[in-house]
C-alpha cells in the first residue's frame, strides 16, 4: 500500500537529511564531502558521526597490537584463497594408499570396476536430496522459520531430522566433504548431529568383534569435523555397512582429531612430490580399479636390485649361459609378478572400408548405414576404437558420443595411409608430456631410449628368422646378435641408425625364406606351370626381394606397408591412453603429421606383430592373388583382401602369449599399451630404465 507524504505524522517523519544519509548507505553510495556540504554544520556532525559507527578509531596503546593482528588475519585469509581443497574422498584413498591417492588427486586419473560401481549404486539414494540443514543454534533456527512451524519433524524434540547430501567445507583444515546423512536431534536447546556414511562392503572384524576401517574411520571423523567447525555439536558418527546392514559407532576423540590432522599434512605433502612407490605384494592391488595404470609388482620387479641390468642381462644370461644361478633367480622372480589386468580386452576394433558408408548414431549403439539403409548397428561399448578408410562419413552425434566415451576414432586413406585421430578429453595427466618434451630437447637422453627401441628390434627380427625361415642362416643370425649388442654401445643416432640399417638389409635378404606360400606339390608342379611364360610374369606372385615402398611394387611389401600403417595407428592410441604426446619422439625425429614417438614404440613390435600377420596369411594362405590389383607399378588390396588382412592383424593382436619380463599371459595389444606406461614410468623416474619386450 502506498501512502501519500503528508498523511503521515510530522513527528514520524525522518529528517531529509537523515534521509538522505539512509538512502545513500542502503545503496552503498559515496559521501558526498563537497566544499558546499561542508558548509552546513549539522550535515557535518552528521557525516562524522557516520564516520565514527563504520571506522571506529582504535585506542593508542593498542595500535601495535591490532595492526599486527589485522596483518596476520590477512596472511591468514590470503593463504586460505590458496589452499587447494582435498576432498574427504581422498584423504580416504591416501590412507588405503598414497600412490592411489596421488593418481586421483593430482594426476586426475580414475577408472570405474565393479566395487566403484557398486558403491554409486548405494550413494544413489542420498544424492538425491538438497542438502539443507537447519542453523547450528536451534532458537536462531526457529527465529528463521517462524515461531511456529507446520513441520513437525522440526519442532518436535523427540524426533530426528535428516539432512541427505550435505556439503561442507573448512578452510582450517582446507578440506571439504559430502555427508551422505546427517540427523539432527535437540538436546539442552542445541542441535547434536550425527554424520551417517554409507559403505557397500562388510565391516573390519577383530577379536574384540566389529570395527571400522581406517579407511572409513578418517572419512567418518573429517565429515564431524567439518560439522563442528560449521558451529555444529558432533560427539560421534556412524558407518553404515550395506553388505552385513549393520550400523558401527565411532566416537570422535582428541586422539582420532590429531590422527586425521596429520594424515591430512600427510596428504599435502605427498601431492606436492614425486608419485609415491606402489605396495609391496599388497592385496589391496588386486581390486584397484587403477591396478592396470600403476602396475605395482612390474614397476617394484624393474626396481629391484635381482634385475640391476633389466631383460637385456636377462636374456644374456638365457641365451649365453643358460639358467645359471643368477638366472634362476631372475626367473624365480619374474613368476612372482601378478596379473592384475585382464588377458585381452573384449573390445573390439570396427573397421568401415566401403566407400560412401555413414556412420551415425542411435542411443548407445552406432548404426552404419549404406544408400540410406541400415546395414549394421554396434553397440558403443563394444567399440575398442573406430578407423575409417576412404570416403566415409561420420555424423557429429557420433563423434561426440565417440568423444564422450574415450574411443578412438581414427582415419586412413583408401590404400591405408594413416593420416589422422580424433579422441576426447578424458587425458588430464600432463606430467607425462612435461617430462617428454625435456627429454625430446636432450639428445644424450634421445640416444638411450633410442638404442632401446633398435636393440628390440634387432632381437626380434634375429628370433623371428630363428623361428619361420626354413632354414635359418647362421651367419645372419650371429651377425643380428653382434649388431643388436653393438645398437646399446653407439655413441650417437647417426650411428645407430647405420646399425639398424645393416640389421634391416640382413634381415630383408633372408625375409623371402619365411614366406612359404608354396608346399612341395606345388614345387614339383612348377616345371609344367613354366611352359607358359607369358603367363607367370603377368601374375602376382609372393616372392619377396627387397623391401619397397611408396608405392609398394609387389603383393608382399603391400601387405608390410598397410601392416605397419595399422600398427603405427594402434601405437598412437596407446601412447595418447598414457598421456603421451604422439608426435613428440625420441628416436624418430619430428616432422608435420608424422606420430614420431608412436614408431618409437613400434620398433620392437615390428617383426611380432606387422611382419609375422604378413607371414600367417600368406603362410596360412588367407590371401592369394585374386585379393590385389594392380595400377602400373603400384600393387595394392582390394576391398574382399583388405577384408581379410584386417582380420589377420586383428587375430594377431589379440593373440595371447606369455610376456617375456613379467612372466604372465597377455595379448599383444596389451603389450602395446604395458611398454607405453612403462616408458612413461622411466620419464617420471618410476622405473630408471626402459626395458623393451623381447619374445623367445
């Protein structure tokens, strides 16, 4: 309702001037002290005492005293703006286990299994709520609500509130928290809360019967806390088991305050350091949802001083020695590493050649359709990764469901040049690229890992003679070993790359005595085949001479090129799950477009993987002529022989074979990714050597 100004009463009537000062300090508005202001006596004494209310003047002997306390609040409160809050969530994994610890809080790493899962499914329920409480002080409480209240669960003193979802902070303590519930309950006029935390599995038992964990315990009593630092009165808390449905009572005590206090400092300090060691022979590794990323018997077996020289002094001793007693216990080593990852991952990887394909999307499936029609759906989680030869189109409501679920989506031209990748941004580890930009500035740094990368290779291109050729050459054979050694001691990358290159020129001289592609039927036959010369020139045969390329003139260096296109492209993919950065590499010099540190990585895994695939389908005779076509000199696959080498490399990679340094059995594209984070571990000094993967 409004009212005019002269129906009100003179005496009720505020001053204009006083008025005026009301208006200008509800709207926060300057004093205005204007020589002609200052001229009215009364508008003076006004502004003074305004003065005087807001800045009252401290007494003389206290002025020391105060301006080193305002001065030491505001170092408090600057310092406070600085801190980085922990949640109470990790200061529970950093006392289950620093180096988990270090992974989710500082390296932003985390990978959901089925006890995470579980555990969101119990916290289901209490997210749902708000999160409101009432004031710590139940009359002030009441005083907002009302004196009288229709809820009567607040006002009556025999009942208990609940609170759901509650979040809170503290800036002493620089932590905050999410308390699944919190009841309330009157007692002397004051609200005494209770924190309740929701756990899915059973509580610790012990002689004198049930307890809680530590784990569980330093969660519990950071939330009361938190509670009483927010004015609250807190006295104990409760964990409530949801496997044995029991409710265990924590009192919180001064001991328990100083306990999660120093597990807290614990906790800063080790996020500001190097990533702790992993647990030795811990059982709680074996149900980490991070035991892939932190491999913490491979990186405690690399440490130890039983393997000071690492696979390369284990495979002398295997190969020079036999198992002597130095050996024996290498060996007996290697078989007390665990697996802590699956064999092979079910995932698997969709390979679109058809020209004029569309990729789009349905709800959680992709559906590949061909002149407007469905031809096949897949289901995402299936989805290992998505590589797209040629013209084919792809929606962006598939990129971005692709995106959002970290899976690859890579391109290759129509004859399988690998030209591009596309992928979320689910990295945050940037540690990883920081320490490989140094070391890709230091060339004495580049060399060792280099040699590393040679020296795997030599060695597997020596075993892969030693195990396919039919008969393999001695002398080549002796030779790669002397160059393999001789690949560790070079003393730059000129020559190391002379002595890849003579290895490569051994190797590809005997390569044609791998590829059997004829049995001995065929050999007695070749003498009636040859009356018709005319004939086998103009066919493709698969005997090999010399390694070709761009283009490749011949059925079997076309098999090798789109063979280490596909591994180039799977090494890419495991060095950006690591947190690497592609095309920065070490041995491999940078240059626009090309994944250096990606054939890095593929050294090695050249002869196992891309040269034997090449082998198998001729061998296994997977492919024959009919499966290429030829343009001039240029030799590629068709569509129906592409078809089946994709097959061939996908077999491949999903091989298992028993790891030749951990002693446990794996698939090939495992072993991609396990080399990856283990060069990973030597940049952030994790492991102090690289060991490259040598097969037997």
């Amino acid at each position: 309702m409004e009212h005019d100004e002269s129906t009100i009463p003179n005496d009720s009537k505020p001053k204009n001037s006083e008025t005026a000062n009301a208006n200008r300090l509800a709207k926060q508005e300057p004093l205005d002290f204007s020589k002609e202001k200052l001229t009215n006596p009364e508008a003076f004494e006004q502004a003074l005492q305004i003065l005087r209310e807001k800045f009252p003047i401290q007494k003389k002997t206290d002025h020391n005293k105060t301006s080193d306390s305002a001065r030491k609040e505001t170092d408090e409160k600057l310092d406070t703006e600085k801190i980085d809050y922990i949640p109470a969530r990790m200061i529970n994994e950093f006392v289950y286990c620093p180096r988990l610890f270090y992974y989710e809080f500082v390296e932003g790493v985390f990978i959901d299994n089925a006890d995470t899962l579980r555990g969101n499914a119990v916290h289901s329920r209490v997210d749902t709520d708000n999160g409101a409480m009432p004031s710590p002080n139940k009359n002030d409480s009441e005083k907002q609500n009302g004196e009288k209240s229709d809820n009567k669960e607040q006002t009556a003193s025999d009942e208990t509130i609940h609170a759901r979802s509650v979040m809170l902070f503290s800036e002493k303590l620089g932590v905050t928290a999410k308390i699944d519930l919190v009841e309330i309950k009157t007692e002397n006029g004051e609200y005494l809360v209770c924190p309740v935390d929701y756990k899915a599995g059973a509580p610790k038992k012990d002689s004198e019967g049930i307890d809680i964990w530590d784990t569980d315990k330093i969660q519990l009593g950071l939330q009361a806390l938190l509670l009483r630092e927010n004015g609250y009165q807190c006295n104990q808390g409760i964990i409530y088991y949801r496997e044995t449905r029991q409710r265990v009572h924590l009192e919180i005590t001064e001991e328990l305050e100083n306990w999660i206090k120093q597990q807290i400092q614990n906790a800063r300090k080790t996020a500001a350091g190097n990533i702790p060691p992993p647990l030795p022979n811990s059982p709680k590794c074996i149900r980490c949802s991070l035991a892939p990323i932190c491999m913490p018997d491979e990186t405690t077996l690399l440490n130890d001083d039983l393997c000071i020289n690492k696979q390369i002094d284990v495979e002398k001793a295997r190969l020079e020695t036999g198992f002597s007693k130095k050996s024996k216990k290498i060996v007996f080593k290697l078989n007390e590493v665990r697996r802590l990852i699956s064999p092979r991952d079910d995932k698997r990887t969709l390979y679109l050649t058809t020209q004029g394909l569309r990729v789009g999307r349905n709800d959680e499936t992709l559906e590949i359709k061909e002149n407007q029609k469905v031809i096949e759906t897949v289901r995402l989680n299936d989805v290992h990764h998505v590589s797209l030869f040629g013209n084919i189109q792809i929606t962006t409501q598939a990129v971005q469901s692709l995106c959002y679920a970290e899976i690859p989506i890579t391109y290759f031209s129509m004859g399988g040049w690998f030209y591009g990748i596309t992928r979320g941004h689910g990295l945050k580890n940037v540690f990883i690229r920081i320490n490989q930009f140094k070391i890709a500035a230091d060339q004495n740094q580049c060399l060792k890992y280099a040699a590393k990368f040679v020296f795997g290779k030599i060695r597997n291109q020596r075993t892969m003679l030693m195990r396919n050729h039919l008969e393999p050459p001695k002398d080549c054979i002796r030779k790669l070993k002397q160059l393999s050694d001789l690949a560790l001691t070079a003393k730059s990358t000129q020559e190391l790359l002379g002595i890849e290159g003579i290895a490569a020129n051994l190797y590809f001289e005997n390569f044609n005595g791998m590829i059997k592609a004829k049995d001995e039927l065929d050999i007695l036959q070749e003498p009636d085949e040859q009356k018709n010369p005319e004939k086998t020139t103009n066919e493709m045969t698969f005997d090999f001479k010399s390694r070709n390329r761009r283009p490749p003139t011949d059925p079997v260096n076309a098999l090798l090129s789109l063979a280490y296109s596909l591994l180039a492209k799977d090494c890419t993919i495991a060095a950006l799950a690591v947190g690497f950065d592609p095309y920065i590499g070490f041995y491999h010099r940078p240059r626009f477009g090309r994944p250096a540190l990606a054939l890095d990585l593929m050294e090695e895994f050249r002869p196992i993987i891309a040269e034997s695939v090449v082998i198998t389908a001729i061998n296994n005779r997977m492919l024959n002529q009919k499966d290429f076509v030829k343009a001039g000199k240029c030799v590629n696959l068709n569509a129906a022989g592409r078809k089946k080498f994709f097959y061939a490399y996908e077999q491949r990679m999903n091989t298992i074979f028993t790891h030749p340094i951990f002693d446990y059995k794996i698939t090939y594209r495992r072993a991609l990714e396990i080399q990856a984070r283990l060069l990973a571990k030597t940049l952030t000094d994790e492991i102090s050597e690289y060991v490259p993967i040598i097969v037997r």
